[in-house]
C-alpha cells in the first residue's frame, strides 16, 4: 500500500510511520525541511521524503496522484498558549487542512484518512453530570471547551464537508493520546511525578476522559486503511478514567507529593492565568493553564465500540497502558541530564 502522510514528525506520526513499516508500505511523507534531523531520521525508517508545507498551497497534488491513501495528520496541540501560538494553531489546524484536501481534491485520491480528536465532538457531558458514554452518533452542541478544541471542531467540519464534493473521507477521532515521551499536559504531569516535584494539589478531579496508548492508536489507523468502508468515522479511546484515577495509578510508583487536595476551578483558574507566562518564560508549556482548566469542565467518555467490532481494534487495560509507559518513561529521563531537559518532550519517537 502507498501512503502519504502529512504530520510524520509529531507524537502520532512518528508511531504511526512505525506501524505503517512495520507492514510493509511504502509511506511518503510531507516535511518542511528534507535536510532537517526529524526529516532525516524519516528517511533512515525507510521513507520517502517530499519538501512542503499544508499552509502553503501548491506542491502536493502531484505527489498524492501515485497513493493509495493520504493520512492527514499534522496539526498543533496546544493549551494556554500565546497569542502567536494561537495563531499558529489556527493556521495549521485550519487552513492546513484545508490545502491538504484541496490538493486530495485534485489528485483524485481514492480514500482520506483525517485525524481529527473526540474534542471536535465537545464534550461528551458536562462535570458534575453523569458522564453518559457517547460514540461516533454524539452531536456536537457548538460549545467548544478551548481554543484548540474549537480549531479541531472547525478543521473537522472542513474534512467532512469534502465527502460532499466526492472526496472519500474516513475521520479517526482519538481521545486523549498518550504514550511515552508524551507533548501533552499529562506526559507532563507523569514526567513532575516521576521527578519528584509533583505537588499534593490538582484540580478538574471528576472530570472523566479515556485516553488511548499511542501505538494502539497507530496500529487503529493502520486497521481503518486497511479495512473501514468509505465514509466512516471511528472514535479510538481507552478505558474511562477520572483524573483522580489517573494520579493513583501514578502515585504506585516512587515519585512526588500525592495529588490529595483537589481545587475548585474557579480558584484553580485565576492561579492558572499568573503561571502561564512564568511557564513559557521556562521553556515548557503551559501545563497549567486556563485552559486546562477549562477543558476539564466537560468529560470525554468516549466509546469505541465501533472500532473493536468493524475493525477487530484492541486497547490494553488502563493498568497495563500505564504501567508500560511509566516503565519506559524512567528509561528515557534516566538518560538525560538537567531537571528541564528530563521533564521537557523530547523531538522524535523513544526508542527505549
């Protein structure tokens, strides 16, 4: 099968090339700069390379006129950002996607896979609610929990909207993904943990979400080129979790403080806004921010039933999913030196 993929070099992608080789396709990928490491390590996993850019128009079409499928998986992941970095997130999640399926329009590709996030559905009910299980079928209401939720509603309603124009478009919407050497606020989380500098303080306790290992995610993707009849959508999620739950499991193994005061968001949220600039004034992200905040206001009880019966998915139980990346996570901040190196993502996938 040939396959080209935008997004190779981010959390997904690069596990999702490794899933992808590991079956034997031949998978071309969209890079910014040929030369660059993150493109070079691509290579050396036996890819091929094409140099461009999805917020530029033009460049692609030519290529994807050879493939069998075209995976879209580029976009930005961000909580309290900057102005600029919203402004990124618009542009890239956006109007990226948009070029993307121009260029998918004109190549005449056969079938699109778009990936999407169950948080361009909105919330699946909202805490202190019962959280109701929803699946594919969940309508959203137009209340979008964050800036990047609603940038994902929105670059979601633009890969559909091709369906109408003859493009074959099978949407896979991940919950919460994680996964060793993770760029999200809970890999963060994990990582002050396992350094010892986690504080006895959390806040969004109740909120319940189902988050999904990364390379069970990538081998989901790989099951919907493979098998999932035009037009489908799949929801890839774990077993529902609250974040409390989540903090017990980490508090099993050595580490800081136990998270055992759980703040009210509304004092959480003025607290969240003074350490968002002290945050990035640091180098990481900010992992505690209004918007994370925000995004626990609602829950993410997600159901993949669909994918398990059409496409013969399968999920770890959230006791083996953590207990393996908690594993492997020692491994790599054993490896480097320095408090911020070890708690920062590290650019390409961990080989551990």
């Amino acid at each position: 099968m040939k396959i080209f993929l935008t997004g190779a070099t981010g959390f997904i992608g690069l596990e999702l090339v490794h899933a992808m080789k590991k079956r034997g396709w031949e998978v071309t990928c969209l890079v910014r700069n040929a030369k660059g490491e993150s493109a070079q390590y691509l290579k050396k996993q036996g890819c091929n390379l094409h140099q461009g850019d999805i917020t530029q128009e033009g460049g692609m079409a030519e290529v994807m006129k050879d493939m069998d499928v075209v995976i879209h998986a580029a976009g930005v992941y961000e909580l309290g950002g900057s102005s600029a970095q919203k402004q990124k997130m618009h542009k890239i999640n956006i109007e990226g996607t948009t070029n993307v399926f121009e260029a998918v329009l004109q190549a005449e590709v056969a079938k699109v896979i778009y990936i999407s996030s169950v948080i361009a559905l909105g919330a699946s009910s909202y805490c202190p609610d019962d959280p109701v299980v929803k699946d594919e079928n969940h309508s959203p209401d137009g209340r979008n929990l964050t800036p990047y939720g609603e940038s994902k509603a929105r670059a979601h309603e633009v890969a559909v909207g091709y369906r109408d124009k003859g493009v074959s478009v099978n949407v896979v919407m991940p919950n919460a993904t994680v996964g060793v050497n993770d760029h999200s606020n809970m890999g963060y989380f994990l990582r002050l943990h396992l350094l010892k500098r986690m504080v006895p303080m959390g806040f969004g306790g109740d909120c319940v979400i189902a988050p999904v290992l990364v390379d069970s995610l990538a081998k989901g993707i790989c099951l919907v080129a493979e098998k999932a009849p035009p037009q489908e959508d799949y929801i890839f999620s774990g077993e529902p979790t609250t974040f409390k739950e989540i903090f017990a499991l980490f508090n099993k193994h050595p580490g800081g403080a136990k998270v055992r005061f759980w703040l009210p968001r509304w004092l959480m949220y003025p607290i969240a806004a003074l350490l968002e600039p002290l945050q990035r004034a640091a180098g990481i992200p900010s992992v505690i921010s209004r918007d994370a905040v925000d995004l626990t206001r609602g829950h993410l009880n997600f159901s993949s039933t669909k994918a398990k019966q059409d496409l013969g998915w399968t999920h770890p139980s959230r006791e083996d999913m953590w207990e393996k990346i908690i594993e492997k996570e020692r491994v790599l901040i054993g490896r480097r030196k320095g408090f911020f190196n070890k708690l920062r993502h590290q650019s390409g996938r961990a080989e551990v």
